[in-house]
C-alpha cells in the first residue's frame, strides 16, 4: 500500500563518445496505492531508467520521486524489484535465495525458512528448495525470483519486463500466477492461493485495493500490459521519452488471462492503444540512437 | 563422462610409458649421452633410494611447509588489497601503475635481496612465493570484485542488505569463483617460489637437492628430484581441484 508519483522527472546520461543523452524527459504521473500500472513503450525509449529511478538506484537529473508523498532519496526501502534479467543468488540455495529478504533483516535462520516453505509451496516450488538457481528451468527461477520478492512483503512491486524471457505458454501461467498472488487478499502472507480465484459473490472492490500492493510492470508487450494492469501508460521513442497517452483498463477482476486475450472489449482496448504505440514503435525504428533497455 | 574417464587413464599412461621408452632406447642407442640426460631406470633407482632411504622426506617436508606458508601469507595479502581497491575505483587508478610495475620485476633478482633481509632459512623462500602467490590472488580477487553481476548487486541491495551483507552475500563468493580458479596457479607458483629460493642459497628443500646435484654434474640427482616435485604437484592438485568442486557446486 504505497503511492509513488514522478513528477517532472528527467534523466540524461553520457554517450560514450561523450555526449549527452537525454533518455526521459519531463515526466508526470501518479500510481496511487494498490493499483496496477503498465508501462509500454518502444524498446529503448527508458522504461527501466524509469524503473530504476522509482527504485532509487538511480536518481533523476530534474524532478522528483515520491513515494507515499516524501521525496525519495536513497534506495526505496518501500519497494521490491524483479528484473528482467535472473537475479537469484547463484552460489545460494533456492530456499537461501527465497529466505534471503528475511535473514538481511535479521530474521533467525529456522524463521527465515519456515516462512520461505510456505512461499516455495505457494509458487510450486516446494520441491526444489534444495536445488540451485541454474538447476531450474527458466520458469523455475522466475517463481523464485517471485517468492524473494513477496516474501518482504513491502508496498510497492516494481518489475522490469520480468518474464520477456521466457516462452509464451510459460509467460501466460507466469502472469496468471502474478495476478493470483496479486489479487489475494491479505498481504500478510498466509492467504492461501486459492482465494485469487474465487469467483463472483464478493466484488473485488470490497476488500481487495486496502491490501493489495502497488505495482509497476514495464513491459513491451501490450497485450501483457492489456491484461494486467488497472491503467497503461505508453512512453514514447528515445531520446527524450514523454507520457504520450494514459488509458485506464476496465476490464473486470479477477481476470482469466486464458479468455481474456479474445474478448472484445480486450480487442477494443488494445486497437486503440496500439494505435499510439505503433507510431512511437515505427519512430524508434527511424532513430538510430544508442539502445538503453 | 564416466566410460571415457578409464579411456582417458589408458591413454595418459601410455603417453608416459611412450616417452620414457623413448628417452630409455635413445640413450641405450647411444644416440644421446647418459652424462647429459641421464637415463629412466637410474632416475627411477634414484627416487626409490631417497624414498625407501629415507633422505627425501625432510627436504620434501621444507619445501612444502614453505610452499604452503607462501601461499596461505600470499593469498591473504592479494586477496585483502584486490577487495579493497575492487571497491574503490579511485584508489585502483592510483595505485595500478605501482602494482604493474612490482609485478614485472624478474623474481629471480630479489631472491639475493630476501636471502640478505630473512636470511637462509625457509622465510627467505616463504617470502619469494609470497611475491608470486600475491599478484595472481590480486589480480584474480580484483576482477572477481569488479565482476561481480551487477543485477544480482542491484537485487541484493533492493531486498535490503546493508553494505557488509553485500560483500559478504555477494562479493565474496562472486570473488570466490576467480580465486578458485586461480587457485591451481597460485599453488604452482608457491612450489616455484620456495623451489627457486632454496635453489639459490639454502641448507634443504628440493631446490637444495638439486642444486647440490647440478653441482656435481649428477644429471640424475637432478632429473630424480624435478621427478619428486612434478609427482607432488600433481598429488596436491587433484586435492586442490576436489576442494575446488565442493566448493562451487552451486556451478552446475
């Protein structure tokens, strides 16, 4: 339960010829806490420099970060991050990885693993505790990767493209798990899975927006964005990246990610916003700056 | 792998027994002079009497608690000073030129310079090992360090840790990795060190030996004790490389 808000955020970075670069430029916009926003934007045109600055491992050049209305400074000890490249510990267990935001705090070992069983369990891992990082598949590590991020249960979830690298099918079971865990209520890390799913009765705007984290999910894929998210936001082409359109997702919750993709207010939806990105697409392709991810 | 591994035997000790057939035949042949390559069978003779005479053991013992003390001060000192400047860029640049330079003085020219500072005992060698342990444990640490994934640094970071849990979950055994696999050369130059000190001015170790053989013109003394340090080289590294294996399981 975290709001972040840029406001007039800019970043320059040096080429390596030594010029500057002006990757985002005068940036504004608020998450309000417990929804879920998308960035789309062409690759290259500075959603992770974004990311990374909500994050605070980067800080702007002008503007600012807010986070629950103080001015960020320092990393942001309100939010996880999942990147998109594997960021498990190799040299540690998958249990160790999972339990490691708990035993940085200080949590006793026996604590820090009894709470990282359950996480395992919750992302299907719980037979793989034991293993390492690079003797699970793909998928594997970004379950992984998911319960470390979870299991610290702050307010805000910051996530860079986490699943673009894997195959499709795996990305759509992977989404769906992101949504279940998302959409549960009680973040206080003992609702059961199962509750994501539950169907109807009662209305998700009840109970869910008090409990739920924020999120921001950058990603080039629209149609990902379409279908998790509460609100899109497309940035345009590089250098100088800027809000180009906000479009808000009413598309029902909980959300069957398997149909979802061919209703036709999700087809309604994703025409009209590819309508802006196609443009901001085909101009990154014209420009031929320096990619930056 | 596993029906290769006896494969592999077979030939490394065919490659071994050609070649000592070989050197055998061209000296019975008389194609090459037994006072300049002395011959197998008296080399194999030679080890054997130091062995089952008992001679060897003390000197093989010197050589080794000299090779090990080089490697163990060595790796301390590389390993401390490549995590330092590793995470100060500033004091890298400083002091790279220094560091280039000390690692390119010829060992060989401080052997005297140590024998004169620690005298003829087993420091004098300790130290010339250290001088060759030290700049492959720095330079690998360093790298290790600067290398290390900068992701899995942003994560751990992310996910709380303070500075020393970040060097000691990540940059340590990121580090680990290189050092590791420097560990096999680093050990080779240890028994280099010790062996060329003791060569140069000693009263034992294998170097000793040796040079007492080199001067008397005893080929075979020499040739038997560059056969006790090669078949010891290989003894501890199979160990070196099975610590290694245990220790970066985690590398599958």
């Amino acid at each position: 339960m975290t709001s972040i808000e840029f406001d007039r955020v800019s970043r320059d970075f040096t080429t390596p010829d030594g010029r500057p670069y002006r990757a985002l430029d005068d940036i504004s916009f608020t998450v309000s806490a417990g929804s879920f926003v998308a960035i789309v934007g062409p690759s290259g045109c500075g959603k992770s420099t974004l990311l990374n600055m909500a994050a605070g491992l980067l800080t702007p050049s002008c503007g600012s970060v807010r986070v629950d209305a103080v001015v960020l400074t320092g990393l942001n000890r309100r939010a996880t991050y999942m990147f998109q490249q594997d960021a498990l510990l190799p040299w540690k267990t998958v249990r160790d990885n999972v339990a490691l935001g708990l035993t940085l705090s200080g949590v006793a070992r026996r604590d820090a693993h009894a709470r990282a069983a359950v996480w395992l369990g919750r992302v299907g891992l719980a037979a793989f505790g034991d293993h390492y990082p690079a003797q699970l598949s793909g998928g594997m590590r970004k379950r992984a990767a998911m319960a470390q991020n979870w299991i610290i249960d702050r307010g805000l979830l910051l996530m860079d493209e986490p699943f673009s690298a894997l195959d499709v099918h795996t990305r759509l079971l992977m989404e769906t798990e992101l949504l279940t865990l998302w959409e549960a209520p009680a973040a206080s890390g003992v609702a059961r899975p199962s509750q994501g799913r539950e169907r109807g009765a009662e209305s998700p705007a009840l109970h869910a927006p008090r409990s739920r984290k924020t999120v921001v999910f950058v990603t080039h894929d629209l149609e990902e964005a379409i279908a998790l998210a509460d609100e899109v936001i497309v940035l345009s082409a590089g250098p100088s990246a800027h809000v180009v359109a906000r479009h808000q997702v009413t598309l029902e919750r909980p959300r069957d990610l398997m149909e979802l993709r061919t209703s036709p207010a999700f087809i309604d939806l994703y025409r009209a916003l590819w309508v802006v990105l196609r443009e901001e697409v085909a101009r990154s392709q014209r420009t031929a700056e320096p990619t930056r991810g | 792998m596993a029906e290769r591994r006896g494969e592999i035997l077979a030939w490394r000790v065919l490659v071994g027994v050609a070649w000592l057939t070989l050197w055998q035949a061209l000296v019975s042949l008389k194609i090459l002079d037994p006072f300049f390559v002395s011959r197998p069978t008296d080399i194999a003779r030679r080890v054997n009497d130091w062995v089952v005479g008992g001679t060897i053991w003390r000197h093989l013992a010197t050589t080794l608690e000299e090779s090990l003390l080089g490697l163990v001060i060595g790796s301390a000192m590389g390993i401390s000073l490549g995590f330092a400047l590793g995470r100060s860029p500033v004091a890298a640049r400083v002091f790279d030129p220094y560091i280039k330079m000390l690692n390119a003085v010829p060992r060989v020219v401080l052997a005297p310079l140590f024998l004169l500072w620690f005298g003829l005992g087993i420091w004098s060698k300790v130290a010339l090992a250290v001088t060759l342990v030290f700049f492959v444990m720095f330079f690998n640490t360093y790298q290790g360090v600067r290398d290390a994934d900068r992701v899995v640094v942003d994560n751990v970071r992310m996910l709380g840790a303070t500075e020393r849990q970040l060097v000691r979950h990540v940059l340590i055994p990121s580090a680990l990795t290189w050092i590791f696999s420097s560990l096999q050369t680093s050990l080779g130059f240890a028994m280099v060190g010790a062996v060329v000190g003791e060569y140069l001015g000693s009263t034992r170790g294998l170097g000793y030996v040796i040079s007492q053989a080199e001067g008397t013109f005893d080929t075979t003394g020499v040739f038997a004790g560059m056969t006790v340090l090669g078949v010891v080289v290989v003894i501890v590294s199979a160990g070196v490389t099975r610590l290694e294996r245990w220790l970066l399981r985690w590398k599958v």
